[in-house]
C-alpha cells in the first residue's frame, strides 16, 4: 500500500462563502472525514515530507495539501464552514502507471511467462506460501523434482503452504513431510479415464522408477534422530499421486507411523500404487489418530487402497475406494470412528473390512458406518470378522453385485458378511442386491445378502430388504441373531425375485443352513402384547431335524418338531405359553440334525402384530 497526494489542484483551496462570493481563506485549519455527512474523523495524515499531522493547514495562499492514509484515494475537508469538501487523490494515475511498469516484478503487475505460468518470484512472501518453482522444480514430467520439492518442504513454517501449480512432478525417493505444512496443488482428477492423468490435466506428483523408499510420501511420529516423538497438523488439497510409472509391488502412496495427529486431506487422489493406497503403522503400540479425510479417491492400487490400523477418532468422509487389487478400505481397531457416504467399487476382494482386536482400551467407542455403498467387488461387500465389545453400528448401507468371484459368483460371498465377530453389530436400512456385470456378463452375484457364520457374538437386523443369488438371509452362526419384524429377503434374478415379506400371521421365516449340530438362530422381541398360533418348519435334504421355539427361556412345543419328511412344511402339534407380553423374546432354535441337511427353513406364526 502506499500514501496519496492531496491537494496541489486549482480546486483544492480553503474557501468561504460570503454573501455572492468565495473567499480564500489562507492558514485556515480543516479536520479530514471518510464521509460527505457524518462518519469517522481521519488522522493518519502527513505533510509532504512524511511528519504525521491530525489536521491540515492551508498556506498563506490558501492552497491544501497533505499525504493521506495508506491506499485511500477519495477523502472530505471541514475548514468549520458550514459545509465539508471533497478531496480526491491528485496521483492515482502515477501510481497505478508506476506500478503496470513494474510487471513480472515482485510486487508488481503479475505477468506470465513462455510457459503459461507466473514466476513464483511475483508471489508475495506475506501470503506464507512457498511455490515449489522457486525451489527448482520444473513440474515438466522429466526433470526429476524430488530434491527441489523436499527442499521446499523443508523450507515450509508450520501452517505455511508448499504450493504445485499445474504441472507434473517427477520423483525419485520418498518425500518426508514434516509438521504443521499443507501441500496444496492446483486440481486433483477424482476420476481418471483416456486423456486425464496427459497433457489436458498435468496436475500431479508422479514418482517414476528406479525409486528409493517405501511409499512416496511419509510421516514419522517417532523421535528417531530425524523426526520428532509427534508429528502433525499436516494438510494435502487438490493434489494427485500417481503410481502409474512405477514398477515392483512394494511402493505405498502415503506411509504412515507412530504419534502422527490431525492430518486432513480434501480433494486427494491416490492412483496405481504398486502396492496400497494409503498405509499406517505404529512405533511402540502407538498409532496416527484423528486424522480426516473429505473427497478423498484411491483408485486401481494393486495391493490395498487403504490399510488403517489403530487409527482412533478417524473421519472418512466421502471416500471412494475403486479398482483396487485386493481389499478397498481396511480398518483395524480404529475406534470412535465415523465412516460416512463412502464408496468401495470392483475391488478385488472385500469392498470394506472391520477386523483385528477393537477396543483394547478403557472408554474405547466403536464405529459409525452410515450411508455408504458397495458395487461389484470380488468377495464380501462388507465383512465385518472384528474382536472385542465395542458395537459396530451401520445404518443405510446399500451393497450391490457383490462377490463376483471372478465373474463366477458363488464361493459364499454376501452383500454383508458377519463372520465370527464377537463385537455387537447393529444395522438398520440395509439393502443388498444382487446383479451382473453392467455389459450383461458374469453370474448373477452375490450368494447371500445378509451372511452370518462362526462364533458371531450379537448381531441384529432391522428395515432390510435382503435380495441375493441363493438367500437373502444365511446364518450357521452359533451366536443370537436379532431380526427385527421389517425384513425382506428375496432370491433369484433381480427380474424375477421369490421374496419372504413378514405378515401379522407369519412374523418369522428365517432360511439357515443346518450346522452338524444344535444351534440358537433368531431372537425376536414382541413389540407389543400378541399371540403364538404355531410352530412350523421344513428342511431341504438329509434324513431329519428337530426344532422349536422358546418364549424367554421356555418351550413354546411341549415335545420338539421332528421334520420327518424333506421339503415339506410339518407344523407343531401344540403350542404353550402363546401369549407374548410386549418385549418378550422369541427364539429359534435347531436342536438336532441328521443326515446333514443342506437347509432348514423355521417360522413361528404370531398373530396381532
């Protein structure tokens, strides 16, 4: 900024108004206002030779003038007149003439040179950026930039910017970030297709080999000599990592350990890594945590896209996880988390997975999953095979063409999978639904829609529509099963479904594959007083099974229902205890088998819910 001249112009004179005349009144005193009426008094004025003045003095000619504030060209006199005069700057012209003169400049008129860019140089030291330009980096897909770039990394305050204007950025070695730095680029490609990661969108770091290190960008939260016990605050804003001129399959996108807290990441793209996406670690038992990542695509990495573990309070916001070899998105004990309106597409295993030990901590929380969605990835859509006794709480949760199996469907593969879990798991709004290919090939997938198998602690059901190959719903879970009275469940293609609707009179009817012994499958309670009317069942192959149902603890059958004949519904010959209270509970179990049948189908007739 700077000050303007005022006065100097034939019009700019102390006059008064007498009678039919102005008179000049020389060494007249005026206060300076920001305002024709009212306002703010000025004061930061000066004379023409920069001593502050709060007033201005006319000379013995009568003539006014004096520097005003810094940048402010337009300002009002009041020499006590009645009436306050406008002033306006007298050098406007000048200066903005001296400073067009000054293009390309620092501080000047900012320019762009041979290469469709403005020099760094323009830019500003105040604004706390540091363009990778001014270290060296060419950003022109050949030179290799590592050296400049970790340059100016190094060189970056915390809370400062290290900035990438569009180009593309050769490396050849890990980049180290260190505390407190955003790197910031001009566009990240969310989506990549022919022509997108070319000349039309150079707007990345693009590691190439030979390379040295593990992934292309660390953190390291571990006193090590070279990086600090805790490690943080980091930021990444449209940028992209591209992996796709590396070889190997031991390089991750972004590697991280130890105490490293609060690393947001918004508008990022992790593409063709040759190992995972995005990967942390711990030093010592001690994880990254808090961390939150908004917008955020890994696309087509050949191992994992991300593979978190102990990452407590994380966010994963609008995260999509697409293409990738083996597993999408992987959490490991990172309780107290949320994972919202998050993606996993044609990834070659499991779209997502909740596993390992959770909550091995006092006060440990579980985890949200909400609104998220699943498509055509090779095994589980969601499996969940976590320890602990956290709850797991997933709401809205749509998967869909899942366990594609190679294009072969089959292998047992579901929409959601329980398997073994010992944490509770509560969904509500749960759909799955099966399909193929969108070009018409592969076999109709998944098999199940809901599965639960193993040791599976709790889990519980309710608002679903559960629309798969062969079941809907398959449980050989030896633990409780809640399904709520809102569960649909359909087999079949999508243009013709065979679908179990729940009815007043028919509130149970539950598909499960007979395990070689007797196990409890479904737990129901009533939502309001009502009646059991009959027990009934059928079994598909074998030579028999014996079920019943019981009423908080008690037999509802006085003697078990043997399903003598196969494929035939056999109903209970008497019910006791029929009145259910409101909250009473409802269990199905098998109690023997024989002859190992492939299925056998329960339900429990309830009338005046």
């Amino acid at each position: 900024m700077a000050r303007f001249l005022f006065g100097g112009s034939p019009a700019d004179y102390a006059m008064e108004r007498v009678g039919n005349q102005l008179l000049v009144r020389p060494a007249a005193v005026g206060t300076v206002w920001d305002s024709l009426t009212g306002g703010t008094q000025v004061t930061d004025l000066t004379d023409l030779v920069g001593a502050p003045i709060v007033e201005v003095t006319a000379d013995a000619d009568g003539a006014v003038t004096f520097m005003g504030p810094d940048g402010i060209t337009s300002l009002f006199v009041d020499f006590g007149y009645v009436r306050r005069f406008a002033l306006t700057a007298v050098t406007v012209g000048s200066v903005l003439t001296d400073f067009i003169a000054q293009g390309g400049e620092p501080g000047g008129w900012a320019q762009l040179d041979e290469t469709g860019h403005i020099d760094s140089t323009q830019i500003p030291a105040q604004l706390d950026w540091i363009v990778v330009r001014t270290h060296g980096a060419k950003g022109d897909g050949v030179t290799d930039d590592t050296i400049a770039i970790q340059n100016a990394i190094n060189a970056c305050q915390p809370g400062g910017v290290v900035y990438f204007p569009r180009g593309v950025y050769r490396t050849s070695a890990t980049l180290d970030w260190k505390n407190g730095v955003t790197l910031m680029g001009s566009h990240a490609n969310l989506m990549t297709g022919p022509g997108m990661t070319g000349a039309e969108y150079p707007c990345y770091i693009q590691p190439t080999a030979p390379f040295t290190g593990g992934s292309v960008i660390q953190i390291i939260g571990e006193d090590d000599g070279e990086h600090p016990a805790i490690s943080g605050e980091q930021r990444m804003v449209n940028l992209m990592l591209d992996g796709s001129q590396l070889t190997g399959n031991s390089i991750d996108g972004l590697f991280a350990k130890g105490n490293v807290q609060n690393v947001v990441m918004e508008n990022v793209t992790v593409r063709q890594m040759p190992n995972n996406g995005m990967v942390t670690g711990d030093v010592g038992g001690v994880f990254p945590y808090s961390w939150r990542l908004r917008h955020v695509m890994i696309d087509n990495c050949h191992a994992n896209g991300i593979l978190f573990a102990g990452n407590t309070d994380l966010t994963l916001d609008d995260v999509q996880v697409i293409g990738c070899w083996a597993q999408g998105i992987v959490l490991t004990n990172c309780t107290n988390s949320q994972v919202v309106m998050c993606r996993a597409e044609w990834n070659g295993s499991h779209g997502f997975r909740i596993t390992g030990a959770w909550g091995d901590w006092q006060g440990s929380g579980g985890m949200l999953m909400g609104d998220c969605t699943t498509d055509r990835n090779g095994q589980h859509g969601v499996l969940i095979d976590a320890t602990g006794n956290v709850p797991i709480s997933i709401s809205n949760l749509s998967t869909r063409r899942d366990g594609r199996n190679g294009g072969t469907g089959g292998g047992g593969f579901a929409g959601l999978a329980v398997a073994a879990a010992t944490v509770p798991v509560l969904v509500t709004s749960l759909t799955c639904y099966p399909g193929v290919d969108d070009g018409g090939g592969s076999t109709n997938s998944p098999e199940y829609g809901l599965s639960v198998t193993g040791a599976a602690t709790l889990v519980q059901v309710d608002d679903a529509y559960l629309h798969a190959a062969t079941q809907g719903l398959h449980s050989t879970s030896s633990g409780t099963l809640v399904i709520g009275a809102n569960v649909v469940q359909a087999a079949g293609p999508t243009n013709a479904p065979v679908r179990t609707v729940p009815t007043a009179t028919a509130a149970k009817g539950l598909v499960v594959t007979a395990p070689a012994g007797a196990a409890s499958y479904v737990i129901w309670r009533a939502p309001k007083a009502c009646t059991v009317t009959a027990v009934r069942g059928y079994r598909v192959g074998g030579t028999g099974a014996t079920i019943n149902a019981t009423k908080n603890g008690v037999d509802l059958l006085a003697v078990n229902l043997s399903l003598s004949t196969a494929s035939t519904w056999l109903a209970g010959p008497g019910v006791q205890n029929a009145a259910l209270a409101a909250g009473d509970t409802l269990a199905v179990a098998i109690r023997s088998v024989a002859g190992a049948p492939t299925a056998v189908t329960i339900q429990v007739d309830v009338q005046g819910v």
